[in-house]
C-alpha cells in the first residue's frame, strides 16, 4: 500500500495577484492544515515547495486546493507561462502546521494550550509570498472561534507590489497592515488605528506599532524578516514561525532541509515551528543549506541576491 | 543506556549493532548526531565527492508498492565541507551531555576512477571518520558516469587495492545487487584488501511513469529501490557471501524496517544491519525501536548477544 | 465480448493485451482455459522439461512486503503431457459455446543447454501452440544447473539460433532482470533471431528466513521474487531496451496488478502486458478487471486504441 | 502488508487417536470455520494440507487450533517424531468452509438457503482423515441452532482402528456409525437404531442404512468414497463434498491443485464443494494430478498403492 499517493491533474484557475504572483488553484479534496505545503511539479526538470494558501473557492465551494507561487527562478518561470488545464502533479500535504487554539497536541506549550479561542488575540505577519498560507491560518483561526476582531495581519514587502492578499484577509473582516520598505504613494502611509492601513518601513516596525494588544505571533517569510520580529514582541509572547529550508524529498529522509544543531526536519517537524523550537536553531538567520547541503551564510547571500 | 547491545566492529566498540547507510539523514552533523542519540551504533556520512554537487532535479524521490525508488544524485557539499561536518558532529555529540550522539562515523567517497577514490581517501585520512567507506555501486548517476563501477570484477579490485594503499582507515566496500554474480565481486574486494563489506546498495534501478502525464515521475527517468521489498534480496545476497566462505565483516541492508528484520539480517550473515529507508515509515526513532524489538527477541529466546544468531543459517 | 481491446502479437490476433505468463495457473488445460475465458489474450503454459518434474519440496511459496518470492522448481508433466493439455485445452474452448476460452497458446520450455531446447522445440512443432517461449531464466533452479543461461550474451544466442533453425513456431525470449545488463542480452537475443521478448523472469531470487525457527522459509531456500515490487525494475527494463533502439515485440511483465500499471507498462514500451502474481491478490478474474480499467484509461482520455500510448515516453 | 501471515510456534499438545493418527493442537487464535485447512511445515522440506478438526481445547477453552494427521510417508513419519513443545510453522487458514444453515452466501443453492436450522437434518460422511473436519462441522452446525439428534456421523475405514473420533461426535450428542471393512469383532455390528454403532461395510452402505430421514449430506474422504454416497443418497439431496488435491501454494496460484474441466481450484474455492460443482468434474473419482501436474488415474493407482 503506497501512503503517499501522487495526484497528476490539470491546473483548475490561476489568479494573478501581483506583477509577479499567481495564485494556483487544483480541483483537490485533500484535508490541508495551514502551514503545510505540497512538492509541486511538471515533470520537466524540478519539483518544488509551495504552501497551501486556501482550500476552497471564494464562493465557499470546498473540494480545492490553492498555492500562491511568486516567480523567481527557471521553474516557477515555467510556472508563470502555463494556463489553466495544463497538466502539473502535486504530492502532500506534508508538514506539521500551525497551532489552532482549543486544539493542543503534547507540543504545544502549556501556556498557548490554555488559552481560549476568545481570548485569543493574535498577528499574523508574512513577507512575500509567506503571507498566503497564513489566510488559510486566519480562515481556520475564525473557524475554531477566535473573533476577526482579535486578529491582525501585516503582510510585508520590499515594494507595494509585494504586498499580498489584503484584499483576502480584509474580506474576513481581518484588518490588514502592508509595510513596504518603499511605497508608491507615502502619503498612503496612514495611521495605523485599528491595525488597518500602511507603514513605509519594516514587518518589524509594523508589529511595534500593532502588537500592543497581541498574546501570540504567527510568522511566516525569510528567516530574517522572521528573526527581526523577536525583539519587537512584548516580553514572553509565545510564537509559531513558518520556516523554509531547500526542499528534495519532503517525506523526511534525505536530510537536505534539516536544521542545526537538532536535526530539525522542516518538512516533517516543521515547516511551523515553536518559540522554544526556534531558540535552539543556531541556523536561524545566519546560514541555510543549499542543494547539495553545503552552508551558505546569509551575509554573503544578501551581498549577493536579495529576494526577501 | 538501556537499550545497547555492544556490539564489536573491526576493533571498534558500538552501543548498537544498528548503522545508518549513506544517503539518509546525513548530510548535517545535526542528523547525524540526532541518528546517534536514538540509537544508531554507526552513522554514515552521504557519500561525498571532490567538488560539491546539488543532486538531480526534482522529483527525487517515488513511493512505489513495498519500497521507494530515489535519484538524489549524489547532491552533497563536496568532501571538504563533509569533513567540516565531522568537525561540527564531534563538537556537537561531545557538547551533549547524555552522550549517545557519540558513536563513530563510516565516511562515504565517491569517484568515477582510481585515482578519484585514492585522492578522496587521503583526504578522510586526516579526518575525525572511523572507518572509510568506498560507494562503488550508485545507480542514479549512470546518465553521468555510466555502469557502477561495482560491476567489474576488476575495477572494484583496483580501487580497493590503491585506496587501501594510501588511507589509513579501516576501508568498507559498498557493493551493487545490479550484478549477475555480488558474490564473486565480494570476493575481488576481500582478496583486493576490503577490511569489510556494505551490501545492499539500492536494487534496480526502477522506473515509475505518471500515467496522467505520461511520464516517468522521477526527473532522473529511474532511480534506485530501497526499502522493505528488497529485504529478500538483500538477505539472500549476504547469506550467499558466506556460503561462499567469505569471512570479511558484513554490514548488511536493504528494507530492515523492524526488529525482526534486523533478525533475519544477521541470521543470514551480516555482522551489522543498516536501516535506511525504514526513517520513512517508522521515523528516526526507528533506531531506537529497532533496538528494544532486537532485545526483546533475545531475551524471550534466552539468548546472551546477537553472535548467538549471527550467521545460524 | 465488451471488454476487447483486441490486438495484433505477431501476425496472431489476440481479444487483450494481457498474457497469463508461464507459472500461473497453467499447469492444466482447465485453468488456462479459465483464464483465457475470463479476458487473457494469451495464455502461456508452465515452462515444460523434457521429463516430468516433480518440483521442490514445499514450502515454496512466501509472501513478502510488496510481493512473494516461489521456488516451485519447474514441476511440470514434462513436455509430451504438456502438449496433451494443450489438445484438451483447444477440445474445451471449442467447446464453449460463448467461445473466449478459445486464445492462442505459448508454450514455454526449459532445457539447460542448447540441444536440450532444440530437442524440445521440435515437439511442440507438431503441437497447437501458437508460440514458443524459451525460458532462458529460471532462478529457482540454480543450485540444481548453476546461473541461468540468461546470463550470457553467447548462450542466449546460440540456443536462440538452434531453436529457430529447427521450430516453425514464432520464438519468445523469456530474460532474467538478474543480470548486470539485460539489455546487452536483448540486443543478442534479437540479433540471433528471437522473434519476441519476454520480460521479465522473477527478480533476485530473495531469501526469507523465519526467526523463531532459525530457517529460511522455502526450502529451496532462496525463490524468485515476482508481484508490485518488482514493476518498477521491469519497467525500467523495458523501458531501456527500448531506448537501445530494440524494435522487437515485448510482452512486459512483473508486478501488473491493475490497469493503471498496464498502461504503464505499455508506456515503457511493453507490446503486451503479462499478470501472474496479481491472481494472487485479485483472483483470475484480475484479466477482465484490467481489461476494463484499460478500456476506461482509454475512454477518458479519448483515445482509439493502446497504440496511442505504446511506447510514449 | 503482508495479507498471509506465518506463524512458528511450539506443539501444544499430541494426542494419539489411533495408532496411525495423531491430533496436534497449536495455540493459535485464528478465526477457523470447519473444512478450512492449514499449511504446515517443519522447515525440513516439505510443506502439507492439513484439514482444521477443532479449535479449542476439551475443556472449552478458545485460541486453540487442531489438525489430526495420519501417518502415510515421510513428512507425517517426520510429524510423529516430534512431541509437543517442538517447533513447527503454519499458514492460513485456507479455503471455502463448509455451508452453514442459516449462513447462505451467493453460492448457495436456494433450497438449501432456506432450510431453518431446526429443519436441517445433515449425515456427515467421513474416511479415515477426513472425519476430523466433521467433528468442527458439527460443532459449528450445533452452535447455528441444528439439533443434536438431527445430525448423524459416519465415520469410515479400512479397519476398526481406522474409524475416528467416535468418542467425540458422541460427546456432543450425535449418534455416530462406524462402518469397516473389517471388523474386529464382528458381533459388534449391532443393529443401526439411533443411527448409533458399527456395520461392517462401506460408508456407502451405512448411509443407505441412516439416511432415511436426511435432507444434506457433508461428505469428507478420497475421491472414490465421496463418489460412491452419491447413489445412495435420496433423489436430489444437496451436498457438499470436501475435496483432496495435491497443494503448493495454497493461496491460487500455481494451479496444482485446480480441478477439470473448470479450473476450480480446490485450496480457494475448495476444498468444499457444492453439489452444482461436483457434477461438473470430470476428474472426480477418475484421476487426480501428481505434484507434477501429471495425470494419474485412479485405476492405475489403485491398481499400485490404496491409502483410503
Ligand atoms: C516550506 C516551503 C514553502 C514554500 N512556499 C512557497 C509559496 O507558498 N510560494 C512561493 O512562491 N514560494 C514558496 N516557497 C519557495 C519556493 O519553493 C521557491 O521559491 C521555488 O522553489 C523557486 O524555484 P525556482 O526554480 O523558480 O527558483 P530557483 O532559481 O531554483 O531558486 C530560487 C530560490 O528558491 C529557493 N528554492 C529553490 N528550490 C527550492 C527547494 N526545492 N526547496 C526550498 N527552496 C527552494 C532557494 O532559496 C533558491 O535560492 C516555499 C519554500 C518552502 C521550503
Ligand atoms: C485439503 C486437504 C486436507 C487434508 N487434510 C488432512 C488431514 O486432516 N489429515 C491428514 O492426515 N491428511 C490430510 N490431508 C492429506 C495430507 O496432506 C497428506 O496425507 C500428507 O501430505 C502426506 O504427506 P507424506 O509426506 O507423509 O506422504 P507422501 O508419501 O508424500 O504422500 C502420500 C500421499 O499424500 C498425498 N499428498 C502428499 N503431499 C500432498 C500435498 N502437498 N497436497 C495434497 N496431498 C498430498 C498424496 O495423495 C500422496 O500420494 C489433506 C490433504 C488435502 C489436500
Ligand atoms: C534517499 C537515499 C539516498 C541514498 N544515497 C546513497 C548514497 O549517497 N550513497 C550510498 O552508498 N548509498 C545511498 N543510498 C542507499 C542506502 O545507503 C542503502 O544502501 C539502501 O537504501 C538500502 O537500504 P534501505 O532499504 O534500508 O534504505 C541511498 C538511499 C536512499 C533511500
Ligand atoms: C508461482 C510462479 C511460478 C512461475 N513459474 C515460471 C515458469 O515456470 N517459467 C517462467 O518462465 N516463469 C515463471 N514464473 C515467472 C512469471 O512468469 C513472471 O515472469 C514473474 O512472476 C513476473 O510477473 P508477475 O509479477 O506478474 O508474477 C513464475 C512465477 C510465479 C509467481
Ligand atoms: S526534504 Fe526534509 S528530509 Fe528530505
Ligand atoms: S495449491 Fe491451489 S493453486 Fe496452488
């Protein structure tokens, strides 16, 4: 009997959400918890990671999984020219996802699992295309009781451009803060009363500015853009942070998205990780691994290509 | 530690006769050390080439009924970094004050020729590694490097013999079931100077198509098969090394995924048992289950240590 | 009948793809016969000797993850009782008046040497076969001739070119998986004459042992490993041979248990599609199952006919 | 997974019936309905049918499994060599049980489907080894709800010391006939009242005599039995005959053991047959397949060697 059974279909709709970000939708009806993610491929050469960013039509209509994939390199290219019908093939989910309170398992810290879906009050803040999956998360979130009220999300990014899905997270009654680092219009840089509107700056600044209120952060983007916002978060919030590692087998015995110095597997163990899980990486923000697992520090990453 | 069963290996003292073979969990010192803290006797690095590689294109990896066909390619950061990892994992299961992580590590190589294993070799000599091993039989870099060397005779002989020339560790050759007859290359490499053998490498290769695409799931077209299907074949390869009078030490592997398999693995001959692809269906907590189902088979049989089943049938 | 995917096997028109291969359900007329009436387009019988064959002692049979490993031993009637079943088979499909049972019959026999097939083939000359099969790859049998005769290049040759210099039947090479490259064997095989292939024989052979008695479970101790684990080598296998550039008619088999693995196996480049150890999971009635899922395949991609997807990738 | 577990175990128990049959019992909680047999070895070449005769001990107590086996050739000589606690190795069960009424599956004739278990008057017919499986039969027809004094046994042989398990069809309130060819003392053949006692004759002449009231018969023995009850029974009484074919696989694949002209094979659709399949062999009674697949007839064999 195969547990991992491969699922080859045609692309059911893509939406353009950006210059440079499409959201893929498949016709699937797979149990997806936000936070997981699918290996993705269209058997020309690659087969890459991208998490679930919903799974259902706006119209409510369940039955189908979606990804939003931001064009980068030569196979989300490849991506970017097909058309809906085209045939792709999807394995997963996979993954450990996010926590959903009132639902504890024996990694939650004892702290988050007493807290009431109502007295809840979370911000979840992506960068870049790391703010997808974290609809799907609001979208359970709302389910399991927590009211849109005590929810905020930051999307963050390098342009306006960047800045993903508000239109998502507003539809949910969720207010929405974009902070990009340069805005088309400054002026547009409004208060942040209500958490609603934009910062030029930092996701960083963005949740000093929102976070008063907030007893949990919910992260997901690079390491670094999750890193900077430890020091802003009032004293002993407790966290969960969407991680990414370079992705083969995704089933966990490879060892090419393993962390130091645990041995985290972010395909298994992860991609969502823990507050006492991440403040034992020693990865974290300094280094990942490439392809063939060699150590890549970011520093000179960031000298040479930027793609937060 | 409750579950060891020491376990001697060419002159080595292991807590578990359990190894972990090349190529899973074991690019990082990280894996490595957390394979050793639940159990493993003997971690294996991947196998490590000159320069760094980035492996094939995905999909890399295919369940298929009974096992798994992989075609990582070879990815890993070259043998200077897989060193530097050794470094990092000696550091690491030192730091660690429970001590397990600390087994000894089997560095893997991998050439193309003699002098790419010599000059691999000599560069394991100065290394943290416990013993070296020689992977003469990889399957899914054929495109690239045609038939794996371990289909010669002759070519396997050579090998062993300039690397056993220059490389102070005790050297391990890791031999392919692709073969008409392991057993008469298993000899060449005792009679070339293997100081032990590693067998099974993956059986195969094997070919999976999307029917819906139309194509083979695997970028690399076919990719090698492990898991509990091979099982057999793995045990009938060592059980006929030792038919065949053949006394070099033996880590056998190939589908061991449960303690009874472990069983049959050293009742067929091995001296050690290699747990690869079972991390998949029992997780890396397989070592240490592994463990417990091996002694508790021991001790319902009144048996003392594993050399009591070795080689019995 | 409704589920035809009728098909042309040189120059003989089949109702299906699917073969029943030589060691299933195929030792007596009335089981070929069922077979053949519940939707085989052909239908191959036990590979017979010269002298009957009592087989080895049991057990000879033992499931495995993914598959089952036999060691039968070629029992068979010896081959003037074999061709007597194939009387009685024609006698009881034409009498059936629904008429499926009434399929072409290969004929598959074994010899350890080149006069032996010879010998061989001259009798089924005058016997309603409609192929002649040579099992050049029984590896239940080694203990008793040595390594197949599969494994050699030269071998397979001359007792291919025996064989045709004497039979009037279209010959069919049956090769072992177990070989360092079987399609250096194929190649020989066609340019010594062999009008078809057959691929691939049981893999292995694999070895089980039973730990509370100590013992390999077969007796004959090792026995050929054959069911879904093996697809993904026979698929390779075929696959390759056709990359090779060998034109030849393949009958693909190993492991094909549903309709999607036949699709697959015609992607590779497989011409028909054999199902043995499938019965063991699905019953006899697997052929027509297959047969519908093939159809279905068919229908819902649009296409006429399986040469649409012969050979694709 | 492996669908056909073996299991190696120690002999519970042996316990001599006769001279030439012993009953193994193995601790076993296997799931056995009566006619169905098991494979076993002692990985000392050699691996053989074995017909189920009980599954629990005498004091009732379950997880028990019972074959009772005569010494013929080798491997049975191997098997009255051992003694309980020495090892051997089974697999299955195997093979269609007999019918149980009120039980009715699609095979089952529809007269025989209706009949109520208070209704059902059977004669189970056994030779030499193939009492035991009866003795399973019965209990299981007494647990459905057939009264005691419904069912007959015959039990026949050669010699006395071939009629088996008297005492224990009598255990169970079941009046059973032995029927010898030779007696040892032949005023023991008392009159047939009740059903109850010994003739001196075939199984064929003590059905004649007990049938009288029967509306099934359970045949199990050699071929030539079973044939020879068919003339005796009354006009268009049902039955199921327990088959005998030489076995290798016993899982349906090798086809030792399929019958002609229809390919049924005896270790999966077998060993009971319904009548429906008996009138159509052609084999029944003329010939059976050797461990080759050669076709030996029964005249040629009688004429060699008798083991009824
Ligand atoms: C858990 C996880 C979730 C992800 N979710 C999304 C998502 O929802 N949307 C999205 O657009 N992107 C997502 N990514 C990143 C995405 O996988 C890469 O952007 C994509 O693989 C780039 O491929 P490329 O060939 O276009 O670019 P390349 O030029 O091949 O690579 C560009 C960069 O992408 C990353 N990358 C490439 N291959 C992999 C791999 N196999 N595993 C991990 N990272 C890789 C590396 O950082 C690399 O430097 C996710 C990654 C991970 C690990
Ligand atoms: C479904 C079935 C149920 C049976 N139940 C019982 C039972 O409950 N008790 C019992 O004593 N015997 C039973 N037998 C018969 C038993 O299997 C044989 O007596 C036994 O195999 C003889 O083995 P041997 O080596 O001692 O004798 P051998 O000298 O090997 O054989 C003597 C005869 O036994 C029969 N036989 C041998 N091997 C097989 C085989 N693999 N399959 C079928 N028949 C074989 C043949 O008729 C042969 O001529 C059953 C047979 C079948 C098919
Ligand atoms: C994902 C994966 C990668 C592997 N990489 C290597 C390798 O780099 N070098 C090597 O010698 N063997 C490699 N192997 C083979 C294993 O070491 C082992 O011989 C084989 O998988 C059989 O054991 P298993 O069934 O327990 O996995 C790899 C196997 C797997 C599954
Ligand atoms: C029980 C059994 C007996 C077999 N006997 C023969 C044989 O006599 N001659 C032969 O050429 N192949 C024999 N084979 C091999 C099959 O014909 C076939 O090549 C192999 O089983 C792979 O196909 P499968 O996985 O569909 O069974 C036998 C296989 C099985 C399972
Ligand atoms: S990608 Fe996580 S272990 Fe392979
Ligand atoms: S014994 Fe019945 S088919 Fe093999």
């Amino acid at each position: 009997m195969i547990k991992d059974k491969r699922t080859t279909l045609p692309i059911a709709r893509i939406v353009e959400e950006t210059e440079n970000v499409r959201t893929f939708t498949f016709r699937m009806d797979v149990k997806a918890a936000p936070g997981q993610f699918i290996m993705l491929t269209d058997f020309k050469g690659g087969e890459k990671p991208f998490s679930i960013s919903d799974n259902m039509l706006e119209d409510g209509k369940n039955g189908y999984l979606s990804v939003s994939i931001k064009r980068i390199g030569d196979f989300t290219r490849r991506l970017f020219d097909m058309k809906a019908g085209d045939i792709v093939s999807i394995r997963g989910p996979y993954g450990t996802p996010f926590f959903i309170p009132g639902k504890p398992d024996e990694k939650t810290p004892e702290v988050v699992s007493k807290i009431k879906p109502a007295d809840f009050r979370p911000v979840l803040c992506g960068g870049g295309f790391g703010l997808p999956p974290l609809y799907l998360l609001a979208k359970r979130l709302l389910e399991a009781g927590v009211p849109a009220k005590n929810i905020k999300a930051v999307g963050a990014g390098r342009s306006e451009a960047d800045l993903l899905f508000e239109q998502q997270f507003t539809g949910l009654g969720i207010p929405y803060t974009g902070a990009a680092e340069s805005l088309d219009d400054v002026s547009a840089a409004a208060s942040l009363e209500g958490g609603c509107g934009r910062i030029c700056g930092t996701a960083a600044e963005a949740l000093t500015e929102i976070a008063t209120e907030t007893n949990f952060v919910y992260a997901s983007g690079p390491d670094l853009m999750m890193k900077s916002l430890i020091p802003q978060m009032p004293q002993d919030t407790e966290y969960q942070f969407l991680f990414e590692r370079y992705m083969k087998c995704a089933i966990g015995i490879c060892g090419s998205c393993a962390t130091d110095p645990g041995g985290i597997r972010i395909c298994k163990e992860g991609p969502a990780l823990w507050r006492h899980q991440v403040e034992q990486l020693e990865d974290f923000g300094v280094y990942r691994r490439t392809a063939s697992g060699a150590i890549e520090l970011f520093e000179n990453r960031l000298a040479g290509r930027d793609r937060a | 530690m409750k579950n060891e069963i020491r376990t001697e290996f060419l002159g080595v003292e292991l807590s578990s006769p359990l190894v972990l073979p090349a190529g899973v969990l074991d690019i990082s010192f990280s894996s490595m050390n957390q394979v050793s803290a639940v159990g493993a006797g003997l971690v294996t690095t991947k196998s490590l080439t000159i320069e760094s590689r980035k492996g094939h294109d995905g999909p890399v990896v295919a369940e298929v009924e009974g096992g798994m066909l992989n075609a990582m390619g070879l990815c890993n950061p070259g043998i200077d970094a897989g060193l530097e990892e050794l470094k990092l994992l000696k550091t690491a299961a030192e730091a660690d004050v429970e001590g397990p992580g600390n087994c000894p590590v089997n560095v893997s190589i991998f050439a193309t020729d003699v002098n790419g294993f010599s000059d691999l070799a000599e560069r394991v000599n100065n290394s943290e590694a416990d013993f070296l091993e020689l992977n003469l039989s990889c399957p899914n870099v054929m495109d690239e490097f045609g038939v794996p060397l371990a289909a010669s005779e002759k070519t396997v002989a050579e090998i062993i013999t300039a690397v056993k020339s220059v490389c102070v560790k005790p050297v391990i050759a890791k031999l392919s079931p692709n073969v008409t007859s392991l057993t008469r290359i298993a000899g060449a490499a005792a009679e070339a100077g293997a100081d032990a053998l590693c067998m099974i490498n993956t059986l195969g290769p094997g070919l999976e198509i999307d029917i819906e695409a139309g194509r083979p799931v695997l970028s690399n077209i076919s990719g090698g098969l492990s898991g509990p299907c091979v099982k057999p074949v793995a045990l009938r390869l060592v059980y006929e090394c030792r038919k065949s009078g053949l006394s070099l030490p033996i880590i056998g592997m190939g589908g061991i995924t449960t303690g009874e398999d472990a069983v049959q693995m050293l009742m067929a001959g091995a001296d050690l048992v290699g747990v690869g692809t079972a991390v998949y269906y029992r997780g890396p907590g397989v070592f240490g289950l592994i463990n417990e189902e091996l002694l508790s088979f021991l001790k319902r049989k009144g048996l003392e240590s594993i050399t009591d089943i070795n080689r019995i049938i």
